[in-house]
C-alpha cells in the first residue's frame, strides 16, 4: 500500500520527464550494449587464438630428450667421490628417441581418470623431393582418429579426407604453401626420403593449413605405419606421446607425475606456451576498464538528469512532506525514478549488445592463416551479461543515490516560507 | 464542550542569522476543538514562524507542542511526518498543487499516504472532499489548467481529506482576489459550521480576522491579546 503509492508518483514524474528519461536510459543502453560487444567480441577474438594453441597442443606431452647422461662416469668412480669434477665436450649419447615401452606408458595413462585421451606421433626430419626440388621437412605419424577427435585436426585439412591417411596405403597430408611450392596436388605422388637415406613415393590425399606459415612449409602428416616403415621401425616406435586431460589446469602436476613414474621428458601446456595466458588476461582486463567506463559515464548522466529533477520538483517535495510524506519515503521515490532508469536503460542495453555481437559475428573476416574462420569471432557468453546487467543496476543506484538524499533533506518551511 | 486540540506551551525561537533574534518569547495558548482561530499580527512579528513550528514542520524550537493531547518533543522525522499526515491538513499562500498529476490524485495523495481506506474509498472520499468545495466537475483536470481561485479550493480539499484535527492556513486569502478570498473564507466557516472544523489561520486581512471566532494578535514574538 504504502509502496504502491510511491512506485505512483515516481511513475508520473518519469513520465512528465519523458525526454530526459529517455536520454538518461539511452545513456545507459548504450554503455551495457558497448560492454557486452566489447568483451565478447574481445573474449571471442580470445578464444580463437587460444584455440589455435590450445586445440593443436598436448596439454602434457611425453617424449624422449637428447641430453647428455647427468651421471658421467666420472662421478660413479669411487676414488673421485666429494671432489669437484670438470668435464669438457659432454656429449649427449645418440640414445633413442622413441619412448621406452611405450605399451606399459600407454596402458597407464589409459587407466589414469584425468586423462581425456591421448594421441601417439612419431617425429622425423625428411627430404621430399618432386623431380629436381628438395626441400627439408618434417614427417608426422600420428594416429588420424585419435587427433581428429582430442585436436580437430579436421578443422586444418583444407583439402581431401583426412581420414585417407589412414585408408589409403603410403600417403601423405603435406602443408598447404609446401603442396604450391611442390606444384603437388591431391592424387600426385612425392617421393620422400629419410635421414637414413631411405626413400619412399607416397600418395598426397589431403591438404593441411595450420594458420602458422612457417609449420606449413615444412610439414606432412602421415599415418603410424607409413612413418614406422620409412624409419625401417617396427609398430612400437612411438617418440611423442600427446595427452589431453579433463582439466587443463591439472597439467603441470601431471606432467611432473609422468616425469618422474616413466623417466620420459614431460612438458605442460602452461610451460610451453606461457605467454598467451597473459595476452588473454590483459585484453580482457582492457576490456573490462573500457566497459565499466561507459557505464559510470552513464551514471554520471542519471545524477545530472536527478539533480535537475530534483531543482524542478523543489515545491512538490515540500508539499509531499507538509502533507506527511517522510524523508525516507521522498528518497525512494527518487531511487525508484533511478532505478527505473538503469533497469531499462540496462535491458534495452542487453538487447542492443546482442544484437551487435551478432551483426559482428555476421560480418566476413577471412584470413589466410585460419582457414576455419569465416566471420569475426564472438563470445555470447551470458557471464558478460550478468556482469553488465549487476554493474549497470549498481552505478544507477549510486548515481541515484545522492540527489534523492537531498531530495530527502529539503526543509519544506524554506521552500514554503522563500515563496 | 471544550477539548484540546492543539497546544502551544513556552514556545521560544531564535534565529541566528546573522546576529541571534529572539523571534519567539514564550509563547503559549490552546485552541480548542471547533474554534476558528485567526493568528494576526505586523509583519515580521513571528506569526508564521509560530505556524510552522505548530506545523511539527520546524523542530528547533524550545517549549512544546502539545496534539491531540500528545506531546510533539522527541518524535522522529517520520514520526512527525505521520502526525502531519493524519492530524493536520495545511493550506498556503500558494496552492503547492502537483502540475504533472490531475485535480484527484493532488487531493487523493494524503490518503493514500495514510493507507488507512482502500484506493477506491480514497477515491470516494476525494471526490466527497470535492464535492463540498464544488470542485467535483473539475477532478479530471490536471491542476496546471485550474484557475488560481480553483486551484485554492483543490488545496483545501487536499487539506481535508484526511480528516484532520486542524487546519492550519499560512495567509491562504494572501494570493486571491476579493471575490475568491470571500469564498475562501465562507468555506472555512462552513466547514466549521457543518463539521466542527478546527482551523488556525494566519493572515494579514483585517476583515477575513474579525469574521472568524476568536482572534490572536502576536507582537514582538509574543502573545498580545
């Protein structure tokens, strides 16, 4: 009863201000609608390249370093124990670079309940040749199903089947600039030859665009058994051992894990690629600062617009006291006009945001290094709408909030008595 | 029959602005249910002063008010508010109407301020209010588009529809024309006629003060007759 009537009179005063009010709400509409673009389309433009890495990296990657033995002989003498040894021209040992029984790692990290797969690769410096070009490269074996399903490895193969890899026998997925260089196309055949001086036709079934020109020029996917008959190796020659885990951020914790329980090389994801963790970081606190600007501009605009209500209405806040209305409830009424302000400033805001992320989303951004993307990528994540709406109703009310205190503090007799 | 309505007791005040003025020098009367009381006095006398601080609206004051045999010292803000809410209805000088609400809605506000009738008996009852100041036809107008006469007679409507104890009046006559300040002042005295109406006015018409009841000359800050 007692609200009814205040929600009235706020109700009028807003609408005998239409104008103002609206430009009030406009004010606001349009700092909730620049912060929701902003962070999505920055948020979005975040998650792509994140995903460039993080799509295409081992959040733990297993594998054998060439380094040179950490106990020398040296060291195991007795005679020498507690005395300071100086060694010149340590070699690594040319040990081996496959991962030793790779059957038993396999089977534990098949067992281990963090693990969301894992996808094996062997890594092999070739030579292709194609008539009287040769060009230095690098030879993938991978599993084709296992990196179509943990790294979208689809998503890179511009042309052909992926999956021919595996079906058809001796063939080969290269990079795209490498395929033009070559003057291949899908159906020729390039011959391939190893550093052991072993040398192979294979088939080119596919080709492959990873956004990263360098890796192009130099890359070619094949499967398993392609890349273990080239290295003369038999089918438990795997060097690389790529693990996805449910949790990226458990990474680091595992990759030590695997060190320690297989004696292999362990490498997280955090350590290898640290740097884009910032970038992230830092766009989206950018973001943020630029949005939150908006909105207490706005707000800036509500408490003028208030303000000068407030001076308008001076005789009808006194009359409201003479006739029994309290300070507190001539506050209300003012953050109720504020309030309202901001509520529908902030919906029409939201809409506004959606509408223009998605126009966006819509327009056409392509771009030789990421062949999946076709449009300016944008996030619709509802958190930056929550954010926006929580931050929008907040500065409204503290905008609010200091005329409607003075409206609540205006003598009635100076006003009447100054007539 | 004689009841208390509205008490002054020792009532000082002091402005300090800006040198200290004793505005108001003790001073103390009662007025009684159904009394027409005309607070006269030279301007600058502190009769409005009084007013206000009779109207619970000033608090820096010392001595008491007594309402409705309830002493005002001590009362919060909102307190005071609902005092003035229920028991006092006021008319100014000017009309203080709400342009942006119409002709009803200035008159129903009180009511519904006090929350004691449903929407709809306010409604009636602003319309009843009107009706005995023939204002009825008017009430869907909007306030801004009544005349100044008219827009006095929507005022007192608003000071009574809360049925209040005492209406207090700050020169209400003072803006109007001969005409409408006669009106004015038949309605007050019907009203005290027709409904035992008490009524505090103050004003400076030498004739609206000697047709009313009883008259209180102030001077000097202080009560002379």
């Amino acid at each position: 009863m007692k609200g009814k009537i205040l929600v009235d009179i706020a109700t009028t005063l807003l609408r005998a201000r239409l104008r103002q009010t609206i430009v009030a709400a406009v004010g606001v509409t349009f700092g909730v609608a620049m912060f929701v673009t902003l962070l999505g389309f920055m948020n979005g433009l975040n998650d792509m390249l994140d995903g460039l890495i993080t799509n295409r990296t081992a959040h733990v990657r297993l594998y054998n370093e060439i380094e040179p033995n950490p106990a020398q002989p040296v060291a195991l003498a007795a005679e020498h124990r507690g005395a300071y040894h100086f060694i010149n021209s340590v070699k690594p040992v040319n040990g081996r670079k496959e991962i030793y029984s790779v059957a038993k790692v396999i089977e534990a990290v098949t067992a281990d309940p963090d693990v969301l797969g894992y996808a094996p690769k062997i890594t092999a410096p070739v030579i292709i040749t194609d008539g009287p070009v040769e060009l230095t490269g690098m030879m993938y074996g991978v599993d084709v199903d296992a990196e179509l399903q943990l790294y979208r490895f689809a998503d890179y193969v511009v042309a052909g089947n992926p999956r021919d890899v595996k079906i058809v026998p001796n063939s080969v997925i290269l990079g795209k600039p490498l395929a033009e260089k070559l003057f291949v196309n899908i159906g020729d055949v390039v011959s391939i030859a190893t550093a052991q001086g072993e040398q192979f036709p294979l088939k080119v079934v596919g080709l492959y665009q990873s956004g990263l020109a360098d890796l192009d020029r130099t890359l070619c996917y094949a499967s398993l058994a392609t890349v273990q008959k080239l290295l003369g190796q038999n089918a438990s020659y795997i060097t690389d051992l790529n693990i996805k885990l449910h949790d990226i951020n458990k990474a680091p914790g595992k990759a030590a894990w695997y060190a320690s329980l297989f004696r292999v090389t362990a490498e997280d994801i955090q350590t290898a690629n640290a740097q884009f963790e910032t970038g992230s970081s830092v766009r989206s606190l950018i973001s943020y600062a630029v949005g939150i600007t908006l909105l207490i501009v706005a707000g800036f605009g509500i408490y003028n617009i208030l303000n000068m209500m407030i001076y308008e209405k001076m005789d009808a806040i006194a009359i409201l006291k003479a006739t029994g209305f309290s300070g507190s409830d001539v506050k209300s009424i003012f953050l109720l006009i504020s309030i309202t302000i901001g509520i529908a400033g902030c919906v029409g805001g939201l809409v506004a945001g959606l509408l223009l992320s998605w126009g966006i989303d819509n327009l056409p951004f392509e771009t030789a290094a990421l062949p999946t993307i076709t449009t300016f990528p944008v996030s619709y994540n509802p958190a930056y709408y929550a954010i926006a709406m929580a931050f929008s109703i907040v500065t409204t009310y503290a905008a609010g909030w200091l005329p409607a205190r003075k409206a609540s503090r205006v003598d009635p007799v100076v006003i009447i008595r100054g007539k | 029959m004689s009841i208390p309505v509205l008490q002054a007791n020792n009532i000082s005040k002091q402005f300090h602005d800006p040198v200290t003025i004793d505005v108001l020098k003790g001073v103390s009367f009662t007025i009684n249910r159904g009394e027409f009381v005309s607070l006269v006095g030279r301007s600058g006398c502190g009769k409005s002063t009084l007013l206000y601080v009779l109207s619970t609206m000033d608090t820096d004051y010392s001595g008491d008010v007594v309402i409705d045999g309830r002493s005002m010292r001590g009362l919060s803000e909102v307190q005071l508010a609902a005092v003035r809410n229920k028991k006092i209805g006021f008319v100014f000088q000017f009309h203080y109407l709400l342009n942006d609400f119409s002709v009803l809605k200035n008159v129903m506000l009180p009511g519904l301020k006090l929350g004691e009738y449903s929407d709809r008996e306010v409604r009636e009852r602003a319309m009843y209010k009107l009706d005995i100041l023939g204002m009825a036809d008017k009430a869907a107008k909007r306030a801004s588009q009544l005349s100044g006469g008219e827009k006095q007679r929507v005022a007192i409507a608003r000071a009574l529809i809360n049925d209040p104890l005492i209406i207090m009046g700050d020169e209400p006559t003072g803006n109007l024309d001969k005409r409408n300040a006669d009106a004015v002042f038949e309605i007050f005295s019907g009203l005290m006629r027709d409904f035992q109406q008490t009524l505090l006015i103050v004003t400076h018409d030498q004739d609206f003060a000697r047709r009313s009841g009883r008259i209180i000359e102030m001077g000097e800050g202080q009560v002379v007759v």
